[in-house]
C-alpha cells in the first residue's frame, strides 16, 4: 500500500514538472529576450549535452555558468560543469578507464603533455586555432601544444611578476611605485634607512612548503637570462648547478635573504604565505612578491585598488635585453571528444565574447587580447592583463608545473625550504636538485 | 531527509544484495562440504574453513609485501629494473642520512622515555586515595589522534617576532621570563625533540595503564613479606616489583618502538618533513606520493618493514613466554 502510494506520488510529480517544463519552455522566448545573433556562428545542438571537467569550484563555478548561459540557450548546449579539487588525481584514472570527460581543464601543461602521451586527447579543430591565433601570442599557444601540436586553448590566466604594497603606506612615507630594478632596491634602502621591514615573506603551505621560494626563483632565472635559458632550465638541459641558475638563485637570496630588507630571514619559512602579507595594509612590512591571486588573501574590509589599502605593482626587470619578463600560470581546455557540440563549445570558450563577458563578473583575468581592458571589473585583474596580453612580453610559464612533479612539486619545494630555513647553501641545493632529476 | 533515503536507498538495497549473495554462496559451500564422505572430508574441510583466512592474507599481506619488494628493486615508474640502485640511494644521499638520524633518534629516545615515565607514574599513583582521577587525566591524551595533538602544539610552539604579542604557549612563557622567543620548529636537533614530546604527551598514558595494571598483578602476599623482610622504597621496587613487571614493561617498551619506527602523522602534520625533521615512514610518503618514485619510496618501505619485523617477532615471543609462565 504504501510503495503503491508513494509511486503515485511520484507519477503525480512528474507530471507536474513536466507541465511546469512546458509552460516554461513556452514562456522563456516571450520573456528573456536572449539576442541570438552572437552565438549563430556556433550552429544549433539542441538537446546535446557536454562536460566541462576541471578542478575550479564555487564559487567561480557560478561565474562561469552564469556566462555561458546565453550560449547554452542559444545553441541548445547543456554544458555539464563537473568540478573536482582532485581532479589531477582522477582525470588519469578517468581516461585509463576509457570514461574521459568531454572537456578538461588542464591547471598546467605538464598534466596536458602527460594526457597527450596516452593519445587521447584530440587536436584542437579548426576554429579554436583561428581563435588562438587571433587572441593569443605565439608563446601561449606553445603552451598549449606538445610536441609541435596545438591542444588546448588557453582560459584563465595569472599574473605572478607582481609585486603586492599599500599605496596608503607609500603616500604616507612619500613612497612611489618603482618601474626598474634599481628603483626597486633603493626604495628597499630607503625603507630599511626608516627601520621599515622592506620586503614581506612567507613560504609555509603545509604539504607544499616551498612553493612561493620557486617563484621568485622563477622570476629571477626569467629576467637574468631570457626566456630561452628559463626554458632549458625547466627541460634540465640547463642544469640547477649552471652558474646562470646560480647567478639567479643569487639574486634571490640578495633580496629575500636579505636580513637588512626581510628581518629574520629564517621565519620566511615558517610564516605561511597566507599570512605573509597581511602585515602590507598596517604597514608593519611594506611590499610582497606574489601572484595576481593572492588578492583573495586580504580581508574583505581592505580595499584593492591604485589609491585604495592594497595594490600591486609590476616587479620590475633587472636586465634590459629580457623585455618585460612575466612569469605566468593558467588553465588550458583540452578535449577528448570530437562531436560537434563539444567544438562549439571548445570553440566560444576561446573567443573574445566569453572572455569578455567573463572579465566583466571580476576574479578573473585572460591573456586573450581581444579583450577590451576597460571591460575587466577589477583593477588588479586589469594590470594583469595588460601585462599577460601585452604582444612584446617576454612571458613563460610557472616554471615548476613544467618540471617533472618529482622536482617541481617535490624536491624543488623540499630544498628551497631548506635553503631558507637551515641556511643550506646554493651549491647543495643545486646539487641535490640535479641528483633528483629524474633520469630518463 | 526523504531525499537523503530515496538516492541512498539504492545503495543500501545492493549492498544488502551482495551480503545476501555472500551468505547463500558460503552456505552452498558448506552443504556441499558437508555431503562429502570418506576419505576425502578432512581434505576439503580444511580447504573450505581455511580458505577466507588464506585469501584475506594473500590479499591483504603477502601479496602486498612482495609487489613492495618487487618495487623497490624497479625505477619511479616501476616498469624496467634497476638493482640496488634505490638501496644504494638510501646508503649514500646525505638527506636520507639525516631522515635515518632522526628515525634513529625517535626509536631510541621516545619509547624509553615514555615508558619509563609512564612506569614512574604508575608506581607513584599506586594506591594512592582517589588515584583514578589523576590516572584518568593522563590517559585522556590517548583519546586525541596523533594529527590533532600536532595541531595543538603547533600552536603551543608558534612564533612570532620579539616583542610582539606570543600566541605560542612556549614562546610566551619564554618573553615572559625575560628571554627572547625562538623559532622554535627551525632548531636542530630541539625541533625533533619537541615533536617528540607530542609523541610523549599522548602515549605516556597508555604506558602508564598497562603497567599499573601489571603492579596491581604482583600478589600482595610477596610485598608483605619482602616488607617483612626489610624491603622498602627503592629496595622493594628494583628487587621486588620491577622484575614482577618487567615482562609488561618490555611489551610495552616493544609496542612504543614499533610505534615510533612507523611514526608520520606528528611530522606530516607539523613541519612536513622539512627543516631536518623528516623520518623514514614520512619519507616514504613524500617519495611516492609527492615525488611519485615508487622504486625509492618502496625501498624505504622494505628498511621500515625489515627494522620492524625483528621487534614483532621479539615482542610475540615475549607475550608467549609469559602466558606459559601463568
């Protein structure tokens, strides 16, 4: 009696979803007047559904859905987002078990390469390399092919030559932002002269103690010697004992181990890289070297904006044959199916219209060009941009997602840390990073 | 609530299914052993009852251990052999060196202080009015996992700069009689010891529980008559009360050796192996899961497993020894 009832229930609810469905179907033309035209390009798809797999979570989840919702009507696209924080993890065994997802969204190009070796990742088609073509610079496009052949379509994209401060502390001491290297260290004199803590630092990330130590390690080897050593170093064909690589670690040490500008050099490594720069707006340390999204780490009560508590400015270069060095890091999409609805939707993700619409929602650059730069909602997210779209950058990749993960998400973290933390010397250090390289 | 019942009713239906099926399939076993007669019964009853116990340790033991062995002798990717290249790596890298150091560290110091203060405990609290209350609060540790108790000393041994506000315990006592804080987790070898005593904290009372009750074991009448015979104090305990327990104290020392061989969570949790405090088992981890070489991490596997393995044997054979005693 009961199942009985219950299935009547259920009859009854379905039917009344459905007749809600249809009057809404009905209704939606009358009343969202949806402009069609932008999306006529992509064909219809009608009732098709697509996967968009990706490690991105709420909520930047919503941000995305909320702006391809115009292309979903239009093209008849559901486009499934499924997001995962292990998704590293599980796309391998995704594809192994022959369950790939339509769409993936590779956090870095070594996951894309290692997903490419399998043989199951497709060539990006035609309009997504016209698209790529037209936005993005040669370099991004490299990023996003392995061996010679374009995959994946670059999407968001970060800044992390940036260099964190307060422009209510620089007004108040008569600070202005340095442009060049050499700015950059006088003001540091200057502000160790007030017996102000010139540069803030932390490297603690629990399981990835030593990340932020990489970067500026990244930073240095980029605007030292070019971009062509940086893409040796990240292939060892340029060693860690290359007295380049060394020269460059030497300059990091020369400014973050640098007593008279950072304090106590040794608790860098205990304070975690949250906490590193929440003393910027107090001014109890004056500037941060950190990505565009450690914007996400100020409380919200502090203000992000050129005249506002917290703002960025570019880290400058130190050698004027590298033309405006930025390290950067992103995501590319790369698809295991070809079906047509699967490159319509890999095609308007690498388009202008979606990036810009997407900039407009804020949190989130690009470095597609056809973005117009007033278009981005945030001013942090804007000077990214006009440095990650900028045509005469020297711009590459985080330097250890490229590395093996053995290295670049391992030993690298590990005895950068120790470099720190127990003053081990750069010579050791770079000896036990060659001794690690994985042979092969 | 209805909706939480009406996704997972499924689940629940196909797990009772599969129990369901295991028990007709086990029954269908027995029947069928059961009807076999003669000369060939005790054959396949031993086959049938020993079966489940065998395929459970193939599965979950031996088959394990010899892929690990396997593994060790085989490169990252564990698909082309290398010989003892991994082993030789444990030999002469001066970072496994240290990581060795420090196991060593661990296995010598953290048991026999641990012990040792819980047997130091469990004599004094012997007998003494209302001893459950004190007992209790020792032994409330144990109740705390290993990762939460890092957590909390963690914060007890935070550092902040001189003359800020201290949120750490240590280095706020430390401002507070005059000295300067240290950065506590960053000093060798004192960081490894303060890990220890996360160890310490927790299991002392463990220690402390099973000795008392092996004390409570040694029969009144001796201690009467070795009072009688003049042992007191100190005489009573090493001639009298020690040698009664030692047994206990050994199994207890064993069991926190095996305990502080196999040790991760404290260092995971508290500085992740780094500033020199790393230990084989979170070496092991970092290898194959940060640095996914399953040929050096297996390597370190087959040390732990091997260092381990003469303690079990000691301690199983120490426990039989003294049930044949009784």
């Amino acid at each position: 009696m009961f199942i009985s009832k219950k299935k009547l229930l259920a009859t009854a609810g379905i039917a009344a979803t459905t007749l809600v469905a249809s009057l809404v179907t009905v209704a939606a033309p009358a009343a969202a007047a949806v402009d069609c035209a932008p999306y006529a390009s992509y064909g219809k798809h009608t009732g098709k559904t697509v996967e968009f797999n990706t490690s991105i979570l709420d909520p930047e989840k919503s941000t995305f859905q909320k702006v391809w919702k115009d292309f979903e009507t239009c093209t008849g696209i559901t486009i499934n987002f499924t997001g995962t924080n292990q998704f590293e993890a599980q796309l391998p065994v995704r594809v192994a078990g022959g369950t790939a997802p339509d769409l993936a969204v590779f956090p870095q190009p070594g996951l894309l390469a290692k997903m490419v070796e399998t043989g199951k990742v497709l060539p990006a088609p035609a309009s997504v390399v016209a698209n790529v073509d037209k936005y993005w610079t040669k370099g991004y496009k490299n990023l996003g092919s392995v061996d010679g052949k374009f995959y994946a379509a670059p999407l968001g994209s970060s800044l992390k030559s940036l260099v964190w401060y307060s422009p209510k502390q620089f007004a108040k001491n008569g600070y202005t932002v340095p442009t060049t290297w050499t700015q950059l260290t006088t003001l540091a004199n200057r502000m160790a002269a007030k017996k102000q803590t010139a540069f803030c630092g932390g490297i603690g990330s629990g399981g990835a103690t030593g990340w932020p130590a990489t970067d500026w390690v990244e930073q240095m080897v980029l605007r030292e010697h070019g971009a062509k050593v940086y893409a040796d170093w990240t292939t060892n064909k340029v060693k860690f004992s290359d007295k380049r690589i060394k020269s460059a670690m030497k300059k990091v040490a020369g400014w973050m181990q640098n007593p008279k500008w950072v304090g106590n050099v040794k608790k860098i490594a205990t304070t975690t890289f949250q906490d590193a720069g929440q003393g910027i707006p107090t001014g109890k340390c004056m500037m941060l070297q950190q990505a565009s999204f450690y914007a996400g780490q100020f409380p919200e009560k502090n203000i992000i904006a050129a005249d506002g508590d917290v703002y960025a400015f570019y880290l400058p270069g130190t050698n004027p044959k590298v033309k405006t060095p930025i390290l950067t890091a992103g995501e590319f999409v790369g698809a295991f199916a070809s079906r047509p609805e699967v490159a319509a939707v890999q095609a308007y993700l690498s388009s202008a219209e979606f990036a810009t619409a997407k900039v407009a929602e804020g949190g989130w650059a690009t470095a597609n060009n056809g973005v117009p730069l007033f278009k981005y909602k945030d001013p942090i997210q804007r000077l990214s941009a006009q440095y990650l779209s900028n045509k005469n950058a020297t711009a590459v990749f985080d330097g250890s997602d490229i590395m093996p993960a053995s290295i670049g998400a391992g030993k690298m973290w590990t005895e950068f840390t120790a470099w720190f933390a127990e003053g081990k010397s750069i010579a050791a250090v770079t000896k036990a990073l060659d001794a690690a390289w994985p042979k092969s | 609530m209805s909706g939480f019942i009406a996704t997972n009713l499924p689940k629940v239906t196909s797990l009772f299914t599969a129990m369901a099926a295991f028990f007709i399939i086990l029954a269908v076993i027995f029947v069928i052993a059961g009807l076999v007669n003669g000369k060939k019964a005790r054959p396949i009853a031993l086959v049938v009852f020993l079966a489940p116990a065998i395929i459970l340790l193939l599965a979950g033991l031996v088959i394990p251990t010899g892929r690990t062995i396997l593994f060790s002798f085989m490169n990252p990717n564990s698909d082309g052999f290398v010989g003892f290249e991994n082993y030789a790596w444990i030999a002469t890298d001066p970072g496994v060196r240290t990581v060795l150091f420090n196991t060593a560290l661990w296995t010598i110091l953290t048991p026999l202080f641990t012990t040792a203060l819980g047997l130091y405990l469990a004599v004094m609290l012997d007998r003494m009015r209302g001893e459950s209350i004190p007992k209790s609060l020792i032994f409330m540790p144990m109740a705390i996992s290993f990762v939460g108790a890092s957590i909390i000393f963690k914060f007890m041994y935070e550092y902040r700069d001189p003359g800020d506000s201290q949120i750490g315990l240590l280095s706020a006592i430390v401002q507070a009689i005059g000295f300067g804080p240290s950065n506590w987790l960053l000093v060798k070898p004192l960081n490894t010891l303060l890990l220890m005593v996360v160890f310490i904290w927790t299991q002392t009372g463990f220690a402390m529980v099973i000795l008392s009750a092996a004390i409570k074991g040694v029969p009144t009448d001796v201690l009467e008559a070795s009072a009688l015979d003049g042992a007191t104090g100190w005489k009573l305990f090493r001639g009298v009360t020690f040698p009664m327990v030692r047994t206990t104290f050994v199994v207890v020392l064993a069991t926190m050796v095996v305990a502080s061989l196999k040790l991760f969570d404290i260092v995971r949790t508290m500085t992740g192996g780094n500033f020199g405090t790393s230990v084989l088992a979170n070496e092991m981890y970092s290898q194959i899961f940060v640095q996914f070489d399953a040929g050096k991490g297996s390597a370190l596997a087959v040390m732990l497993f091997l260092s381990v393995t003469p303690i079990f044997i000691y301690n199983i054979r120490s426990l039989r020894r003294e049930r044949s005693n009784k």
